[in-house]
C-alpha cells in the first residue's frame, strides 16, 4: 500500500485547517493523509484520529481526520496571524518533509503560509514555501508549475518585481527551468515525450526586434539548441496567444517568463482547481494555488477544490 500523503497545517488562523477537514470529508479512504498541526487550531467537532506512527492513517482516514499532533505556542483565532505560532508553522512543514524523505510519507502537500506572520514571528528568511522546500531539500534550484485539467504552466521567474524580470532572466535559468520541468513531466507525469512551448518576454515576442531584443538576441537561439529526442520544445511565442484552447492542444506546458504572464491565464481558466507544483525536489510536492484568505476563515465558506486536487494530484504523481 503506498504510504499516505503528507499535509503540513500552514497558516491555523487561515483557511488551512477548515479546508483540510473538508478535503477529508470529500477524499477520506480514497486518497489517505495526515494533516500535521495543533488538533486545537481545527474546527470545533472535527472528529480526529492522533495518530503513533503515519502508517495508521490509511485505516483512520475512514472515519476520522488522521492528525500527526504539533503544539504550538499559541490559539489560532481566525483572520488573527499570531507571530508567536510562527515556528510552529516551520517545524510543520520541516516534519512532513522528512516524513517524505524517509518514505514514511508518499508525498509532500501543503497549506498557504502567511509570509509576514513568519517573518515577524521567526525571522523567515525565504520568499515562500517553494524556496523553503529547495533549501530544506539541499537542492539548487526548484521550479513553480501552476497544474489543472486544462493548462500546466511554469513561470521562469517568481515572486520578484516586474521591473526586475529582465535582470534575472538569464540562460542558465531559463534552460534550467526548461530541463527541469521536461524532466518532471517524464519522470511524475508519465509523458514519454513532452511538448513545451516557451513565451518571449516583450509583447509580440519581440516583434522582430522592435518591441525588445531578448527575443533575437538570446531566447531563440537558447530554445534552438534545447530540446531533441528528450523532449520537443517550441517559441518564442506571443503570451497573448498560447493560452486559447487551440494553441493548448499544441502542448503539455507552457514556460512563461514572469510570475503574471503564467499565472493568469490559469486563474482565469481554472481559478478553483488550480494545484502549485515543485518540480525539481527529490519529492513530490503539492499546494493549493490560493492564500490564506484571512477575510474568509472560519465563516464555514472557504472553497476546498483547490487543496482536494492538490491531494489527488499528489497521489496521481506517487503512483506514477
């Protein structure tokens, strides 16, 4: 039987722990997990299972939420981030990591962190989540894949002001970014043989040179020596047309150079289902592509489809 699945509690004064109990209710035995965090930050009658060891919450899942007890330092009032709940948060997500990297867990998903809360409370010295887990993992570079049923897209750069994009976007990144994710979808995503295409930076990809000269310059010659038997690669292309549903039938994920090129259309497709994917850990690691939605919590309406198929993603790619 492989292993449950990993969910690290994130922010307890977000949605994060309304919404995992709700994923539960709709996955239960179908797809196991154990949500690690304070049984106290859960709602009111959740029915929980403690668990001794992960190896329980397969046959607990059934009939209780299977929890992997972390106290933390404080209560978690909704829409209220407590500083002092900050290495709680931290050491959530460190124990599912070696969960996963020990094999007692088949893989990684979490729930949003509150980046300031962290910061304030202990100091957070990462951007996110994705940076955390590549420094946790001892890895040089991670990438972000945005995943639905209709668009799988990665931006090569992340979460940096967008008059820096031209300064960081350099070929060492953008063929990592392109290797790396070819990699993922032969390795986790079982596709023998994938078909990115890749945007330009400027509007019209450059329009020959007159809307910016990244695109001539380097973009089409680093994509003119990538790609081969390994994986087939095309572009650059105009971002304003690789997202309608013909050009999507065109390819199994689309490289973006800046964090909006690649999450918007996503949003706009898919905004409920959408599932953050870390490509390039030597885990499997899942997410919600949503935040802590602090002016929702505890209301009783935070919408559990995103985290749901950030489980079953999870455990598509575990099998895989």
């Amino acid at each position: 039987m492989t292993a449950p699945i990993a969910l690290s509690c994130g922010e307890p004064s977000g949605i994060g722990p309304e919404i995992a109990v709700r994923a539960w209710q709709a996955l239960k035995g179908d797809c196991p997990f154990l949500w690690i965090g304070d049984p106290a930050h859960l709602p009111p009658g959740t029915p929980v299972r403690l668990l001794g060891d992960p190896s329980e919450a397969a046959a607990a899942s059934t009939a209780a939420l299977p929890v992997l007890a972390h106290p933390f330092a404080a209560p978690a009032p909704p829409g209220r981030p407590d500083p002092r709940n900050a290495r709680g948060v931290i050491e959530a997500i460190e124990r599912a990591v070696a969960l996963v990297q020990s094999g007692r867990a088949s893989a990684l998903c979490t729930a949003p962190i509150h980046k300031k809360a962290l910061i304030d409370g202990a100091g957070f010295a990462y951007p996110g989540h994705t940076e955390f887990l590549g420094a946790l993992a001892g890895v040089r570079r991670v990438v972000m894949m945005l995943a639905s049923a209709q668009l799988r897209v990665v931006p090569a750069t992340i979460h940096i002001p967008l008059s820096e994009v031209p300064r960081a976007l350099t070929p060492d990144l953008l063929r990592d970014t392109i290797e790396i994710t070819a990699h993922a979808l032969r390795t986790q995503f079982g596709i023998a043989h994938p078909r990115l295409a890749v945007t330009g930076l400027n509007p019209h990809a450059g329009e020959g040179g007159k809307m910016g000269r990244e695109e001539v310059e380097w973009i089409a010659p680093l994509l003119a020596g990538l790609g081969g038997e390994a994986y087939a690669l095309s572009g650059p292309h105009p971002a304003d047309t690789l997202f309608h549903a013909a050009a999507r039938a065109r390819y199994d994920a689309a490289i973006a150079m800046y964090h909006d090129q690649a999450l918007i259309p996503i949003k706009t497709l898919d905004f409920d289902r959408g599932v953050n994917v870390s490509l390039g850990l030597p885990f499997i690691r899942t997410s919600p592509d949503h935040g802590t939605a602090f002016d929702i919590a505890g209301k009783g309406v935070a919408n559990p489809a995103s985290l749901i198929e950030a489980l079953k993603l999870a455990q598509v790619m575990a099998r895989g």
